[in-house]
C-alpha cells in the first residue's frame, strides 16, 4: 500500500458496476476488452490504498424481470439472474487476477467448488489484507436487485462510500446522451432522489444507504483514472448524501 492512502477520502468503498457496463459495444454477455480496462481502473485505486469490494449485476446476460415477463416463474428467473452475476464475478476475479491483483469472490448462494460462500467476518478480514472482494448472486434472495445487493455489503462492510460506476460522469436532470442542455447535480439528498425519481438506483438501495449514512457517489467508469482520482475526492461525479 503506497504512503498515498493519507490523501483519501474515501479509504474502505464498494463499487457497484451493472453487467451492462461490462458489454463494451456488444448487445449481450462480456466485453473481454471492457472487462480489462474496468480491472485496470480498480487496480489503480487499490493500488493507491484504497480497501474495494465490488458488487456486479447480471443484466448483460440475464435480468429476472424478464424472464418472468416471457411466463418463467419470478423466483426461477431471479435465481437464474443471480447465477448471470456469478458468472461476471467471475470474469472481473480472472482480469483482476491477471494485473496482479489479490481477489476473492463470495457468494450468497453457497457453491463451494466455485468460490467462498459469503460470510460477513471472513469478508471484512479479506478486505483488512487488502484483498479486493467480489460480492456474487446479489443478496441471495429473489426479488432484490444487485443495486439493493450492493447497498446492503456496503452497510455491513462498514464502507465509507458506495460507488456507482456509469456510463455517464453523474446523475443528470434529463439524459445527458440525448439532451446537450442536461444539467449535472453536484449533490442530491436522498430523499430528492427517491421524490423525483431519478435514475441513481433503486428505491430499496437508496433508502437503505440513507438508513445507514452511506453517501452513493455517480461517475463514469469509462473515463481513465477517474476511479482513483474520485477516491481522493477529485473528479467528477454526483454524490446523494444528507437527508
Ligand atoms: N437478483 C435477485 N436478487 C438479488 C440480486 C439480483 O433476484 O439480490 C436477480 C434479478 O433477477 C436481477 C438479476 O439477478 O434482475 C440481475 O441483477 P440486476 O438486474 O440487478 O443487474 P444489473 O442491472 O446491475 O446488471
């Protein structure tokens, strides 16, 4: 761990990447490319001595909803979208792995011979090594999303941030992509985004990092070396936190 910890803001985060963000220009599964450069994105904030675990969702390769909207019944289909997410965990351990970086996945659906089953110690203990963690198969539970998933190991990890890595450098008052006029918060209480509606994450992970004082900060995953330069407090993004 390098003497550039002291200038973090954020020492211990979780990073919450959607599958899609891991397509690159692909209409479904993996970008190995994209996988790469994500990896390398997390290597350098590690690097810098920030303690990361990561929460990745499965919609790149399968989303419950619908599969239930094509007549599978919900709880087989969210199984089958938490399996998705196990997959990508473990695409995002092998590129990590590959830039020299110590990892470990733990899923809330036990699968020995695959990875560790998440255990809540076991994983503060691995991130206190500096390990980077891979949280797989959301919270377990159908019915969840891996948004929710990833607000509550933030919770219980004790992390002092939840990150959201997006296509896009934070949360905007239309679609930045289809509007040049959008407009970009700086900071938005939580109860502003769960008023309003807006697009930062799901209602149950917003009320539970509120519940729990977890400020979601929104970047862009794409820009080289924002990851880290968030983690000092640089950059650019979007942060809910307050009320
Ligand atoms: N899922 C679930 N419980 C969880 C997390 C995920 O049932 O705790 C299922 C759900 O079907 C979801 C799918 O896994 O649609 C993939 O996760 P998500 O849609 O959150 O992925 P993302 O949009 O982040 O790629």
């Amino acid at each position: 761990m390098s003497n550039e910890a002291s200038d973090l803001k954020y020492k211990r985060v979780l990073l919450k990447i959607s599958g899609e963000a891991l397509m690159g220009g692909r209409d479904f599964g993996l970008d190995p490319e994209t996988i790469s450069r994500v990896a390398a994105e997390v290597k350098e904030a590690r690097d810098k001595g920030t303690e990361i675990c990561l929460v990745i969702g499965g919609g790149n390769i399968f989303r419950g909803i619908s599969g239930a909207a094509q007549g599978m019944e919900r709880t087989t289909a969210d199984y089958m979208g938490m399996l998705a997410t196990v997959m990508n965990a473990l695409a995002m351990q092998g590129a990590l792995e590959e830039l020299g970086v110590y990892t470990r996945v733990m899923s809330a659906i036990p699968m020995q011979t695959v990875c560790e089953p998440y255990i809540r110690r076991r994983a503060v203990r691995h991130m206190e090594k500096g390990r980077v963690v891979i949280f797989a198969a959301g919270t377990g539970n159908p019915f969840f999303t891996t948004d929710t998933a990833a607000a509550l190991r933030a919770s219980e990890m004790d992390c002092d941030a939840m990150i959201k890595g997006t296509k896009v450098d934070g949360v905007y008052d239309s679609d930045p992509v289809k509007n040049p006029d959008a407009k970009r918060y700086e900071t938005l209480s939580y109860r502003r985004v769960l008023t309003d509606d807006l697009k930062v994450m799901d209602a149950s992970a917003i009320t539970l990092s509120r519940d729990n004082q977890i400020p979601i900060l929104v970047f862009s995953i794409h820009k080289q070396g924002e990851f880290a330069r968030v983690m000092q407090g640089d950059g650019t993004f979007t942060v809910v936190e307050g009320d």
